[in-house]
C-alpha cells in the first residue's frame, strides 16, 4: 500500500511539473527584420505607437498581450481578455486576437531599443517590430487562449 501510495504522489508531481513546463512556455520568437520581411512578406498595414506607451499599457497584465490591427485602428488585450487599450470600440468577445507573452513584447522593445513600435499586418501573419527587430509566432486567440 505504501509504495502504490508513492507511486502516485511521484505520479502526480511529475504530472504537474510537466503541465507547468508546457504552460510556462513564452509565446512568440524575435527576428531579425530583414529576416522577418523575408519569411513573413510585406507590411500590408501598420500601426505606429511608442513605445514607452506600450510598455505602460503592459503593466496591465501579468502573462500575456493580444492585439488586433484593423482599419488603422489596434486594440490590446491582457490576461483572461481584458481589455487593456483601443482606438476604437471593442465589442466582439469572439474577435480573433494575435497572442503573445508579455516578456517577449518587452523583451523585442528593450532589443529594437527604438521610441516607436509599428504593429504590422502581413499576409496571414501579425507582427511587431521595433528597430532592427521584429515579433512573430503568436498564437491565435481564440481558440488557443491560456
């Protein structure tokens, strides 16, 4: 009885350290943006803000950011989809949003080390560049929300 008992204690440890390795996993991978232009295409649309703003809306959040560009217009989310900023009325709880961690959009700012960030819509793909560097692989939410 008392080994079955460690065996499932050992079990379950490893269970959870396993689904907190997967969970803690940052969303996103930084690019050179020549290499970036040339992976993901051209900047169909974009959006300018600075990056010290950025930053501030950020403090807003604990994990993670979501972003949706349209018609000129962004609108940031943080965690569980609350909203954190917009230029325009959000209203639809279903909108797809471009996820990624918090610390890689810090991160991709304090490497850009630029005062303005550009939001960017390309063919099929998202991305945030700042300076020499750009943001990309984020995670569609929905349907993939943490």
């Amino acid at each position: 009885m008392l080994k079955n008992t460690y065996q499932i204690h050992t079990f379950i440890l490893i269970f959870f350290l396993i689904l907190s390795s997967i969970f803690a996993q940052e969303v996103g991978q930084i690019f050179d943006k020549t290499e970036a232009d040339n992976l993901f295409g051209e900047v169909l649309e974009h959006k300018e803000m600075s990056s010290n703003q950025l930053t501030q809306i950020l403090q807003g959040t604990d994990d993670n950011a979501m972003f949706l560009l349209g018609n000129n217009q962004i609108t940031i989310l943080g965690d569980d989809r609350d909203l954190l900023y917009s230029t325009t009325s959000f209203t639809d709880e279903n909108q797809v949003f471009h996820l990624y961690s918090k610390s890689k959009v810090l991160a991709l700012i304090q490497k850009g080390g630029e005062n303005t960030l550009r939001f960017e819509n390309r063919n099929d793909v998202f991305t945030i560049t700042n300076g020499a560097y750009t943001l990309e692989y984020a995670i569609n939410c929905p349907p993939d929300c943490p």
